[in-house]
C-alpha cells in the first residue's frame, strides 16, 4: 500500500509490525557501533557539490568531509 520505488525492482515500504522487536534490536545495535566510532573523531564539513553526475534518473548534492589533522593523529593514536 504504501511503498516508494527505488529503482531495479527494488521498493521501500514500511516496517512491518511483526518485525519491529528485531528491528528495535537492530536499530540499538547501530547506536552503539556508531557511537564507538564518532566518540573518537569528528568531521567538518568543507564543501557541498552541487548537481553531481546523475545517479537514477536525478541529481543530487554531494558534500565533502575532513576528520581535522589534530582528531586524526589523536584517534589514531588512541587505537
């Protein structure tokens, strides 16, 4: 009823009920991955490209990121 195409035979659709329990777990686990990663160094963001090459069928803004000299040599030596 209510899906979103993406494009190859692929849709979008929303979680079904049955599933949401594993799906809360799954979501808790990418929190806390996440947050082991991005405790550790932080990225600015140095530029947007507007319009980039066409990607199915439409353009989109891509940006461009930097983790700064001082948090890479940090984060480093902390691993």
């Amino acid at each position: 009823m209510y899906a979103a195409s993406l494009g190859d035979d692929a849709e979008l659709r929303p979680p079904e009920p049955w599933r949401a329990e594993a799906f809360l777990v799954h979501i808790g686990r990418g929190r806390e991955f996440i947050g082991q990663h991005d405790a550790r160094l932080g990225t600015t963001r140095d530029g947007v490209l507007r319009a980039s090459p066409l990607y199915r069928g439409s353009r989109r803004d891509g940006e461009i990121r930097s983790v700064p000299a001082p948090q890479w040599r940090a984060g480093n030596r902390a691993s």
